[in-house]
C-alpha cells in the first residue's frame, strides 16, 4: 500500500499539476487549508510564476474585495500609486499585510514593465466586499455604475438621480454596523430605502445591459468590464444586506451561500479574458457542498467552485492543499489512520498528488477523518478524495 501511495506523488510544480489533466483548464483552482501562512502563499507564487511563464495564464483571482483589487491590478499594469498604497488599501482581509502577497504585487509590476498590455499579468479580488465581521456599503458600487451611465446615456433613460442615490444610501455606517452580523435588528437591509435602492440597483444594471451595443462602442474594454462589476456588486451587496436583516433560521447559511455567489460571478468574469489561476481556500473552490459550524449551528452552501464547476465542467479544475503540521497553531503530527498521516509518512516536505488515483488505491479503505485542534484549519475531507483533481501536500508549516 505504501509504495503504490508513492506512486501517485510527483514533485510540486506547474507541469505536474496541469500532469493530472485531461485538458487545460480555463480556471485552475488552487486551495489551502487555512489562512495567514505565508508558506502557502509562496507556493502559490511560485506555481502563478510558472503558470505565467510557461502556460500562458495572465490572470490570478484571490479571496479579496473585487473593488479593492481594481487598485491592485491598476498598479501591476500600468504603476499607478505606489506599491505601499496598495498594500494598505487594495487588499481586504488584512491580506495586505502579508510579504508573500506584496512580494506577488511586486513581481507582477516588474513582469508586466515594458511590456505590450497584450501580455500584462492581471490581478483580481474575487470576493464580495464582505469583512468577516461586516458587509460594506452599496455606495461605491451604485455611484460608480451610475457614474459610468452618466457619462454616455441620455438623462431621460435613468430611473434616478445621483443625488437620489446619496438620499436613499444615507451615511455608511449604518450599512456597516458589525453588530448587524449576528443581531438581524442591527441592519439596514430591509428598510424602506434599502427596498427602493434594490429596484434602482436592478433597474441601472438592466439599462447597462440594454444600452450594451452602444455602451460597448462608446468605452474601452476595461470600462465596460468595470462598469459590470459594478453592476453586479451593487445587486450583490443590497441583496446580501437584505438577507442580513432576515430572522429565520436559515439567515447564516443563506449569507454564507451569498457570499460564494458573488465569488463565482467574479470569476465568470475574469475568465472571460483568458485563463485564470485562483487561490483561496479549498472550502470556497472545492465541487462539493460546503459546510462550516458557527456558533453550534452546522451552515451549509454551494461553493464558488461548486457554482463554476456546473458551467465549465473540465474547464474548471480544482486542486486542494492538505498540510501535515501547524505547530506554532497546535497543529501537531496527523494520525497515521488520516489522510494527512498517510501522506506524511512520504519522504517529500512536499508534493502534489493524483487525487483520483489515490483513491482508487485506497479503494474501500477511506481514511479516518482527521479531527483539527485550533478553529483556523480545516483538514482535508478524504470523502471528497476522487472528486478532487489532485492534492498539494507541505509536510510541515514554518513559523514566521
């Protein structure tokens, strides 16, 4: 058994990964079992180099705020602001603080340096703009799609104004509130402008698609983009607030589900300009349905990955990260029974896996469930073994 395990591992680089294959994939996923290890995002970073360079794909999608990221990509594409600004305020999460993502940022800008903007590097944030403890404001999204219309669209066609937006959207902090997570009462999303600023919401982006024709001839590719992630941002945070305000039992599932829809719009977006590499954690890209307890109540959803897979079929593939030890998080040695304990007795610090193989060598011996001592990691579910493309192991997770 030990030896045909070996056998399904192979060195950890871009062509072994796109090895495991049958195609090339439009969208090739890449997750990780928890966040904030700068280990992980240097493997990320090494495999986008490769891919990059080697394969032709241009783009990489994280798990941040797409409005955000427009700072990011505007920096690696043409420099604008400064490497420190976009640090601090294209990246949500805190994501910005992390040396491996700057060091991302300052590659792409030197990548893409001299270059035709034919073979730029792009950056994307992929995620909603939803911290963990809130949900921004609709206003930066509605003002902009109006903005946009504003500025090739005879006035008569609008159903409002922008003053009237303003009105209706009122100061921030009351869509901002972090109280609203967890005490429904706390949101303004049910409220008689929240009501009125979702039928304009639909009514602008119903006028962008229309007036699509003319609004295509009339802007630069990277305008009419822009303006459709406006568009859908805007829809998407009004309806996530709405449902922020909802009291039925199902109110944290059905945000959490909300959350990963507006992952996976983003992600039909980017994709349309050429092949995307995506990171994030496996429990947004895994096919699967997810599930995660909060606060004793099991929530489960329809992943990004899950939502995307169903229309790109093999153009969608999906590789998840596992990991051996977290020490410095009480992670310690896995279970020889597990998954992880399996992969661990292998000789490599690291190395990706044919998922679909591996399973079929474990045949009716699953491994054990492996239990997780500390909340920011999620082991591996070996039951999701053969639905996975493949699996990147790292042995053991380095303190920094």
């Amino acid at each position: 058994m030990a030896t045909d395990i070996k056998d399904t591992a192979h060195a950890v680089d871009a062509a072994a990964v796109l090895r495991l294959l049958s195609t090339r994939p439009r969208l090739l996923a890449l997750g990780e079992p928890t966040h904030g290890e700068d280990t992980l995002l240097d493997l990320r970073n090494d495999l986008f180099r490769q891919l990059a360079e080697q394969e032709g794909y241009r783009t990489i999608a994280i798990e941040s705020d797409c409005l955000a990221g427009l700072l990011v990509d505007d920096y690696v594409t043409s420099g604008t602001g400064t490497l420190d600004e976009v640090m601090e305020h294209g990246f949500s999460h805190g994501w910005g603080t992390s040396a491996a993502n700057r060091e991302l940022v300052r590659w792409m800008r030197a990548h893409n340096e001299g270059r035709p903007a034919s073979e730029h590097l792009r950056f994307a944030g992929f995620d909603g703009p939803l911290e963990i403890a809130a949900a921004a404001s609709p206003r930066q999204a509605l003002t902009a799609l109006h903005a946009y219309l504003a500025a090739r669209l005879d006035a008569d066609l609008f159903p409002c104004t922008a003053d009237t937006l303003d009105r209706l959207l009122g100061p921030d902090d009351r869509w901002t509130d972090p109280a609203a997570m967890m005490d429904p009462a706390r949101s303004v999303g049910q409220s008689a402008e929240a009501r009125e600023l979702r039928l304009l919401a639909d009514d602008l982006t119903a006028l962008l698609d229309a007036q699509r024709p003319h609004l295509r001839a009339a802007s630069s590719p990277e305008e009419w983009d822009r303006a459709r992630l406006h568009g859908r941002t805007a829809v998407g945070l009004l309806r996530y607030h709405h449902w922020m305000a909802d009291a039925s039992p199902g109110r944290l599932s059905r945000l959490v589900g909300l959350r990963d829809q507006m992952m996976a719009h983003n992600l039909f977006a980017v994709v349309a300009r050429g092949p995307v590499f995506v990171h994030t954690h496996n429990s947004h890209l895994q096919r699967e349905k997810s599930s995660v307890r909060m606060g004793g109540q099991l929530l489960e959803w329809w992943s990004a990955g899950a939502l995307v897979s169903g229309r790109l079929g093999k153009e969608y593939a999906f590789v998840a990260t596992a990991l051996g030890t977290i020490r410095h998080q009480g992670v310690d040695t896995p279970p020889p029974d597990t998954l992880e304990g399996l992969l661990y007795a292998l000789p490599e610090d690291r190395c990706v896996i044919d998922a679909p193989r591996l399973a079929a060598v474990l045949g009716d011996e699953r491994p054990a469930p492996r239990e997780s001592p500390w909340f920011g990691y999620a082991p591996f579910d070996p039951a999701h073994l053969a639905d996975s493309d493949g699996i990147v192991f790292v042995k053991d997770m380095a303190q920094r």
